[in-house]
C-alpha cells in the first residue's frame, strides 16, 4: 500500500472513532449506553442490522465460496427472509414487551432469575467463537496487506490490530454511536463491492457473453463441467448446505434462532420506538441484505474468471500466483487495484469486518452487565452508587470483553487452520453452538406454558452436546459405527436438530406457580 492508500484508512478510522466519542457525551446511564433509550428511527436500526450480518465473512468468505464453487450460497438469503419474518412477528413482541435491557431478561421474568443468567452465559460462550471467528477471518485480509500472506503468526499480529481498534470506539460512543457507525460501514461495504466488480470486469479483455460462456462451463477438479453461475440447487440432499431444502427449511430456522436468540441482532430491534417498527426493521434489513450478497458472490466468479481462466484473460493473465483460496480477494485486491482505489477497499473492508466485531462486544457487554454483573453486585450487598458509576463500568467492561474477544479470535485461527471447512462454512457452523439451545428455551418460553430453570439448563446443555456430535469427524465415526456407513451433515441443519431436541427437554419441566 502506498501513502495515500494508508491516509485514506487512517482518516476513516478516526472518523469512526470520532463518531463513537461524540456519542459518548449523549449516554446518561445504562439504558441509554445499550439500549438507546428505545428512541432510534428504522431505517438506521434496519442498516445497522444489515451491518451487524453483513460481516468479514461476507467480503473475503463469499468471493471463497463463489470462487469454488458457484452461486447457491444466495439461496440462504431467501431463507434469511422468510425467518426475519417469523421472528419478527412470533417472538419479537415478546421480547420487546418484556422492557429489559437483554433479550434473556425476558426468559428471567418467565422461568426465573438463573434461567435469565444461564441463558446469557450461553450466549457469551457461543458469541466469544462466533465474533472471534469473523474477525479472524478479517485478519486474513490485514494479513495480506501487511505481510502479502496469511501465516499463522501474521494471523495472530492482524487480529490483535484490529481488536484493539474496534474495542476503542465501541467503549466510547455506546449502541447509539454503534448504529451510526454500522450504517456508515455498510454503505461502504456496498459503496466498495459493486466497485470491485466494475473493476474486475474491465481488467477481464473479453466480452460479457464469452464470460458467461466460461463461468458456465467451467472444469469440475474430478472431470466433466460446473456451472459457476448456478443460483438453484434442487437435490435432495442433507449434506449439502447450499440447496433449495437447506435454504427454506433450514436456513429459515436458523435465522429465526439468529434473530430471535442472539442479543447481538435483537438488540438494534430493541433499540426502535414500538414492537411494530422493531419488526418492519428486521424484515427491511433482510431484504436490504439480498442484493449485497449477490454482489460478492458476482465478484467470486469474476475472480475465478480472472485467476482460473487464460482463455479469457490472453496476455493479461495474472503473474501473481493463487496459493490459497481464502486469500483470493484480498490477493486480488492488493496485486492490481491502483494507490487510491486500493485504500478505498481497504475501508470496505474495515467496515465490513468492525462493524460485526463492535457489535459483538456490545452486545455481550450488555448481556455480561445486565443479566449476570449487576444481579451478582446485589446478591453480595453491593451497592449501585448511580448511572454514572454504572456507566463507568459497563466501559471498562466493554474494554475486557474486547481484549477476550481477540483471543478467542486468535484461537478461532488455530481452529480453522486445522479444518478443511469454507470460511462462511466456519462462521456460520460456529454459531450453532449456543443457537440450538437458545432456540429450544426462546420457543419454549413464547409458545408454551411449560418450563422451569432446570429443564431451561437441560435445554442448553442438550443443544450445544448435540451440536457437537454433529460435527463431522464425530459425525462420521459414531454413524458409521452405528450402522456401518459413515453419515453427512451440513451445518444449516444443526440449529434444526438441535433446537427441536432442546424444545421438547425445555418443555419436558412443569412451569413453577409461583413463575
């Protein structure tokens, strides 16, 4: 990167960090510092959403997958609607009509105080590998554009740089900043996308037909043809994560546990003015969040043009040698976007991967605050000295919870350096872990009677065991153990199976009359 390139990223950092310490004067207590004092417009919460979901795994994991494959990971998008939806309408008016500052609060009110705090340190064990994986996965890109390569150590270096620089703006400006923050992140995220593929169709010397021609011909790595421009998988298939049956069955009920159990996207719901304009800025964010995937899987099978194809490319074809896949776009980006143009994706890149982090340890800082650090200060005697002291710690809170955030980024490179999964594959598998517990409880609570601490407990253990042996490896050793062939799950259908057995253990318990 050259100069200006560095200046046009150091100028979009300190605006960020500006933002976040102007709000900071705005916060007068707790409420205000997570929650906004319930008083911010849809359109920003809907952007902010989009944001928090649109994360580094989508700018550098989407380009990976279309580059490998073809285009079906879109399908997901359709499911993502239809559960937004659900969740919006279903369980949402619930939650928001608790009037708690976290989502988990309103399990407290209907199954007790330890159902509230056992919920929420599912949530911080199952957000700490989730958050930590996507920004790991924006590392790679730091990596490449400090180091020009994705070696562990390199690895560890960029993630400790960007977890030191979310975590300052996020303690600062509070969930208000954050949403102002998100939506400026995500415009450059869209801003930046559809420039690259601009770019990358022009670097191509070939016409968009003899393109198309290519991509939708392209050599399978076991002989015969793919189509890299496929968007509909119709087989039936349960270890095929990107299929039409995966997409409306699984996807949707993966996202209605993503949007109805994880207080890192409830929480811009519950910053809204009523239930009703909650729910509208869900679905528009769902909507919103079609188009800008589409537009990096477009430049996945632009880059497979690129890289993969001499045919199109005659003389032109690059020098630069693909040794990795995950490293495809920032490689890409870094080898041929001109000084000026890079610094520009450089920052949709930032934004991409800041604003999912900010919004992580937000969350779980509220979550850490509310619904275990301050029912634990009273348990004790110890007394609240006001809002202001409040405030005070809920900062230095958010500044830990950023630093423990990084490590188990830093693990999360470990992890998937050992795997052979795709990094949204990665990303998204991980979050399965807490989802599938915290569904079962979360639908137990809204649709059912039943229910109690121990039985909501039993629920969150049953998820998060069955998750992991579905895993692969595990998966394949116990099926082929029990009935002699080994068995393939792909990770949308982990919430479905897990979730459905953590309902029935949650509702197995009877609801207590005094709850």
């Amino acid at each position: 990167m050259k100069l200006l390139d560095w200046l046009i990223v150091i100028v979009f950092l300190g605006l960020m960090t500006a933002i976040g310490f102007l709000f900071s004067r705005k916060n007068k207590n707790i409420r205000d510092y997570f929650l906004g004092d319930r008083s911010m417009p849809t359109w920003l919460v809907a952007f902010a959403v989009v944001g928090t979901s649109i994360s580094a795994g989508t700018f550098v994991g989407s380009p990976q997958i279309a580059f490998d494959t073809n285009m079906t990971y879109i399908m997901l998008n359709f499911g993502a609607i239809i559960g937004g939806y659900l969740a919006a309408y279903i369980i949402l008016p619930a939650l928001y009509k608790a009037n708690t500052i976290t989502i988990y609060g309103y399990l407290g009110q209907r199954f007790g105080g330890s159902a509230k705090g056992a919920s929420s340190v599912m949530f911080l064990l199952g957000q700490l590998l989730t958050s930590g994986s996507r920004l790991f996965i924006a590392a790679i890109a730091i990596s490449v554009m400090i180091y020009n390569d994705i070696y562990i150590t390199n690895l560890v270096i960029s993630i400790a740089l960007l977890g030191v620089i979310s975590t300052l703006y996020t303690m600062a400006g509070g969930i208000k900043g954050l949403l102002y923050i998100d939506t400026i992140q995500i415009l450059l995220v869209i801003a930046t996308g559809i420039f690259a593929i601009v770019f990358l169709y022009i670097s191509i010397p070939a016409s968009l037909p003899e393109i198309v021609d290519a991509l939708q011909h392209a050599p399978a790595t076991g002989g015969g043809e793919i189509n890299k421009l496929q968007v509909v998988d119709s087989s039936f298939s349960f270890s095929v994560p990107y299929n039409l049956m995966g997409a409306l069955i699984a996807c949707t009920i993966f996202k209605i546990a993503q949007y109805s159990t994880d207080q890192e996207f409830v929480q811009r719901q519950l910053t809204c003015k009523s239930p009703k304009k909650a729910a509208k800025s869900l679905i528009y964010s769902q909507i919103i969040s079609l188009p800008i995937g589409l537009i990096f899987l477009v430049i996945g099978v632009l880059l497979y043009a690129f890289y993969s194809c001499p045919q199109l490319m005659g003389d032109a074809f690059p020098t630069d040698t693909l040794n990795d896949s995950r490293q495809v776009f920032p490689q890409y980006m870094f080898n041929h976007f001109p000084s000026g143009f890079l610094g520009l994706m450089v920052v949709g890149l930032l934004a991409a991967a800041l604003s999912s982090f900010n919004s992580a340890i937000n969350s779980m800082t509220s979550s850490l605050v509310s619904d275990i650090y301050i029912p634990l200060k009273k348990k004790f005697g110890k007394k609240d000295k006001g809002a202001a002291e409040q405030l005070k710690e809920s900062r230095i809170m958010v500044a830990i919870m950023g630093l423990v955030l990084t490590a188990f980024a830093i693990v999360a490179a470990f992890i998937q350096e050992a795997g052979d999964q795709s990094l949204v594959d990665f990303a998204l598998g991980i979050m399965s872990f807490s989802y599938a517990g915290l569904l079962g409880v979360f639908l137990c609570a809204v649709l059912t009677k039943r229910g109690n601490v121990a039985s909501v407990i039993a629920a969150l253990v049953t998820g998060c065991v069955v998750v992991f042996l579905l895993q692969p490896p595990l998966l394949s050793w116990w099926s082929e153990f029990l009935w002699g062939n080994p068995v393939r799950l792909a990770w949308p259908w982990w919430v479905v199976i897990g979730g459905s057995l953590s309902f029935l253990v949650c509702s197995v318990g009877k609801r207590k009359l005094c709850q």
